[in-house]
C-alpha cells in the first residue's frame, strides 16, 4: 500500500493525535526468562491506557534489520524507510539543528592532519577538542566562492557539518576522504552532469580551506564524505491533512520531523516536564503531536538497565498531563529497540501502543514486550501505524463502495 | 527488502548458525482439536530450546500455498521462492545428486511406448521398472552429438535426469512431450536465438534414441520436458559472508544446498546419527550449517502419524548433542508442512523456533504448532529467518545512523 493510495482517502477532522516516541523503547531482558525495562517498569498509567489499547509490535525497517534513528523516526512516522533514505550529510546537518532547504547540499566533514606533501597522517585530526573546531568552523565560514554560500557548524570534536547551497547543486559526487593515512585527499569529481558545478564550487572551497588551515596544528586540513541533497518526503499536511508538531529536544529528531513538515515547538527547558507542557500549551493550535523522549535510548547505549526503567517510568508520570487533553489517538511506541544489555540500536520488534475509543480491546493491562506479543495490532511494519491511527481518527474514508 | 539491500549490510564474523530443517515438520491432529505430531511427541529438549528462544510460524512462499521441497527449502535459505524459482529440470537432475553445472541444460526424461507409425500409446512405457530404465539409460549414454555432451541419470520407473552440457546452449525450448497419447512426440524448437543450437543437438539425440531404442518393448521412445538451465542464486559466501555447509542424506536437498553455495559434508551412514556426527567432525571449518531430517516428511506423506512423532523424538534426543558444540544461533524448523491426516505437503504454516542468547522470550517453553503461534517472531515469510539469524549471530549492520 503506497502513500499515494492512502492520500487519496484522507479526509480532514477536527482529531487530534499524539505519538510518543520513547527512542530505542524495545529492550531484553537481564537474564533469559526475565523482564525487559519496559516490563520491570512500574507503569501505572500506561497500563491503564493499554487496557483501552490496541497492542502490538513495530518492525521498522525489516526482519533482522537495525535501524538507525533517521529510518525508525521515518518508518512510525508513516514512510517507507528504505524508499526515502536520509543520507549521511543531511543526518549530520539535521543534527546540529540546520535548516535544510531545497537549495542545499550536505556533507559530514572532518578536520584531519596531513603532512608537508598532503599525505594523510590522521583523518581525524587527534580528535581534537570540539572547542577548536568551533575556532577553526569560523575561520572556514570566511571562504567565499562566486555563485553558491556555504554553512560550516560543528558537531563534536572532529566532526563538522558542511552544507553548500545555490541554484543547480546535485548530490551525485564523489568523496574527498580515502578512508585511508598517507595518501593525499582525493579531488572531488561529479558523477552527474547535474552535479558538476557542485564539484568545482566544492574543489574550490577545499583548497582555500587547505590554505586557511595550512598553519593550524593538528588540524591543518578537512575531509569531506556522505554527500546528499535536502531529503523530499512527503509532507503531513498534503500526506494527511494534518497540521503537525514536534516536541524534541536533540537536533537530529527535530531535523527529521521538519522534514515531514512538522512546526518545531519552543521549550522552556529539555526536561520530559517541559516537553509535556509545550504539549499542553500548544494543544489548541495542531491536531498532530510527535513528542520525543531521547533518555531510553541513551540509557539503553550506555547499558543503564536501571536508568531506562526510570525514564519510562518518568514518562508514564506524565501521562495522566496527555490525557487529561483529551487526545482522540494515542501512540506510544519506539523509532527501534536498544536493549541496554547490547548497549547498541537491535533489530528486535518495538512495543507499540494505539489507544482510541474504537480499539478493538486485547483483554490485556500492561505496557510490555510480552504483552505486545499477544497484542490485536499483531507483529506489524511501523509504517503501517499512521495508516491505523488516522482510521482510528476518523481521517480515513472508505475505498471502494 | 531485497537481498542487496540486506548483503551490502554484512559484517563478517566468527559467530555459527545451525539450521535443522525437519522436512514436513508442520502437522495437523488427528482428530480436530487433538495434538499435531510435533506436539504429541515428547521433545524435552527441544521444549528446553523452546524457553531459551523466539518462537513462531513460518509461511513458505504465500497464504495458502502448498510449497514443494525446492522452494520450501528456498524460502528458508532466504531466498524469495518465486523469484528463485528452480525448473522442473533441474530438481530432477538435483534429486539424482547430479552436479548441475553452469553449461548445462536440464531436463525430465520420460521412457515412453509408440506405435508403428510413431504414436504415442503410453507416456509412461507402464511404468517400466527402474532396472530396465538403468539399463536402457546406459544405451542412450552411447549417444555423440558433436559438441556437446549427454548425461542420462535414471531417477524412478520410467524417469529420467537428461542433461545436455556445452558452450552457448538455452533453455528457451518447447516440449517434445505432446502430453496426450495418440499423437507423435513433437519436435523441439528454440524459443529465442540462444537456445537453437540446443534444440538443434537434443533433436538429433532424440532421432538417435528413437533408432537406438526401435526393437525394445514397451520403452521404445523418449519424451522431454521442463527444461531449465542451471538456476542461478546468490551463494552464501557472497551474499551472506558465511562459509556454509549441508548434511543431508537425499540428493535434492544436497543439491538445493549446492546451489546456495555450500559443501556438501560426507556422511558414514544415513542415520540421524550419522548426520549429527558429522555435524561434530565438521564443526570448525564452517559457520553455517543446514542439516536435513527428511524422515518426518516420509512418515507424513505416508500417513504415519505415529512414525512422524518418532521421527521428532529422534531428533529431540540429537539436541543436547548440537547444543555442546555451543552454537551461537540455532534454527529448528520446516520446508514446509505434510500433515500425516493428508498424506501430502500443505499449506500451513510451519513451526520454527531460534535460539540466541539475544532471544527475547515468549515465555512458552514448550515448541509446537499452538506455542509457536504466541511466539515473539509471529507467522513470518520463511525467508526472514536468515535475516534475523544473522542479526541474532551479529553479522548486520545497522541501517542509517
């Protein structure tokens, strides 16, 4: 079933939905036998919503696949994942909050070390500390080049964003990072005549950034690999009628949501407090509510077993604030697992919950794997989620008489 | 999700998956709501597996589809049983453990009687006994085309392997088998340019058996159908990077495997025994073994539904013996269903259970038809299993960042 196929049936309503997002929610348990977080969590209210619920288990990408955050936040948010891919230098600039536009171009940069000759000595420049980067990001913000405006922001030790913006940039290119020391930068070349003047503009900026650089130790020069232009999808509001919100803290997830067109709302602080209550203060003016929560997944990356089960046991405090709004749809779920006994993104299915007074009841009172398992939604691909919660919300006409 | 998308996520390692693939396994009870023959057989261990593993059902190639043995086996090597679609032809040279190779061409061979005038009186020459075709196949090995080579391989009664091996040969043939008595065989001719020199060469060994055989009683003629050149699949090494072996007793499933890549491992016997054994001597020079019961889909086929259950309980007793090599992912599971109460292979889905110590419990401990419909891994298209094995055994990637 194509977006298309379901575009032509959306109808506007005055609804409103809300989906939570506990990123990495899908957990394992500590020892064989034993619970997950979510099921050692004491959960009270999302136990209560279960049992309005419909339960089921989302699989973003595929059996067996390990989703990133782009593809799982894409997948639940209605989008096949593997058909709108969101390259590397898109992730990177989505994720220091740039706004990507139509014109842009981006690309993940590294400040790295070469030799008197050019040769790579270290492609990642010692690492060095994201307050010098952020010294040498201004130094490279003062090349021009005729035609087209460049955007440096730093990420994080090494690593910077880099976006060229202009009218007729492509993103078909080939990278300047050899992946390998003592051999020079390779020379950007376009693999599409529509992205030639990409490369030269590119080319060019190199080498005044080789000049720029050329007495900085260690970082003395810059890679640049994963180019990629602004990433289409198709927008909620022409997708589904809707007039979306997004409710998150870390840049990556705002950048994503912004992507499918939803308003970014302001915060007061990052607490789950302060989330929950852009939701309150904004209820009125969206019908559609992506609220992100980052720590389960952070917990699950550090391993923090324990500091998972408290997240989500934060955010089930939170949830009689949701209700009380009187949602017509209620979506908790998760982009992917992140089990904090691998420490890492998994493969695992991801506990999901749609809560509507139209749910078909699963005879079940708690929020977990297990349960899930045996849920009326059954083991689904995430993006068949936004299709049942529009139903639920009464946003989806019949097809055929 | 196609396999490049899955094969460019790859990782090698040092991890092992084991797959028992009970032929048939899936059943039905004797009497509506009785026990299957999986469930009535007293499996301790595999029911010990079952605790430590995710359960569920696997659909071989489509609801409601009967699979054969060739795509059965297919779908559960991960492969799309329609895409991959193996001839007529070549499971027959397969099933007489022939070494199809890339120059070949397949076909059925069936010994047939006809009258003065060349009509055909009986397709099946009576079902000849299998002696008489061994020894009429050894005259049609006198048979010389120039430039090419025949090879004739008796199967059962009045069937026969027939493979034609050379440079620049297709398998774009009609049938010499008009399948109907009365009529002549017919004339092959080529239905593209690249398989005329092939038709050109069979019709001349078909003028040459027709003389050969002139004088014998009933088998006096020949007919050829289903021809197929080697199918071609992505192999293991390439697709998966895992250096796969087989152990199986009969020749189809030998030669299935051989196709996917793997070696297939000598046996001292044909027991179960003797399977497991060589399971053992072989365990250190592979990471990929696929082991073949072919005795439940006998008893099946057969109506034996007590002699399935015995079948199962005989490998139940192997388990501790699979288990001691300390395997990082097992897979127990079918091709396909043959319910003993049809005497055939059905449509059911087919119980399956993969152990890891990364399984996220169904809290079922016992491995049945019923169980694994609560099971973590749901009904599934067969050809997901090889994806989450090979996560489960840490050689995915993950997608996106």
């Amino acid at each position: 079933m194509d977006l298309s196929f379901l575009q032509d049936k959306i109808i506007s309503g005055q609804t409103k939905i809300v989906m939570i997002i506990m990123d990495g929610l899908g957990g394992l348990p500590l020892e064989p036998g034993g619970k997950t977080e979510l099921e050692t969590a004491i959960t009270p209210n999302l136990n209560s919503l279960a049992a309005q619920s419909e339960l089921g288990l989302t699989v973003p990408v595929g059996p067996g696949i390990t989703a990133g955050s782009g593809p799982g936040h894409l997948a639940i948010f209605g989008y096949d994942p593997i058909e709108y891919e969101i390259g590397r230098g898109a992730l990177e600039a989505l994720g220091v909050d740039f706004e990507l536009g139509i014109k842009d171009v981006a690309a993940r940069g590294n400040f790295c070390t070469v030799d008197t000759k050019g040769n790579l000595l270290d492609r990642r420049a010692g690492r060095l500390p994201t307050e010098i980067s952020q010294e040498l990001a201004k130094l490279l913000r003062t090349i021009k080049v005729e035609g087209v405006e460049f955007f440096i922001e730093p990420v994080k030790e090494h690593r910077f964003a880099f976006v060229i913006r202009g009218q007729g940039l492509g993103d078909a290119l080939t990278e300047t990072d050899p992946l390998k020391t003592g051999v020079p930068a390779l020379k950007m070349h376009a693999l599409r005549p529509d992205s030639e003047k990409t490369a030269i503009c590119v080319n060019q900026f190199v080498d005044k950034a080789r000049l720029l650089l050329a007495n900085k130790q260690p970082a003395n020069m810059i890679l640049l690999r994963g180019f990629t232009k602004f990433p289409k999808i198709p927008m909620y509001q022409e997708l589904f009628a809707l007039n979306p919100a997004a409710i998150a803290v870390n840049g990556m997830y705002r950048g994503v949501a912004r992507l499918a067109g939803m308003t970014i709302l302001d915060l007061k602080g990052d607490t789950l407090i302060d989330e929950f209550s852009a939701l309150e203060k904004n209820w009125n003016s969206f019908d559609f509510f992506y609220l992100h929560v980052k720590q389960t997944d952070t917990c699950g990356e550090n391993g923090d077993f324990t500091g998972k089960v408290r997240v989500i046991e934060e955010v089930d405090a939170q949830i009689a604030r949701l209700m009380a709004l009187k949602p017509d749809v209620v979506i908790v779920g998760g982009d992917h697992s992140t089990p904090s006994v691998l420490k890492s993104h998994s493969w695992h299915p991801v506990p999901v919950l749609l809560y509507s007074k139209y749910a078909r009841g699963n005879g079940i009172t708690e929020f977990g794997e297990q349960a899930c398992t045996h849920g009326s939604l059954g083991i689904l691909p995430a993006k068949a989620i936004m299709p049942i919660a529009l139903a639920h919300a009464g946003r989806l006409a019949k097809y055929g008489a």
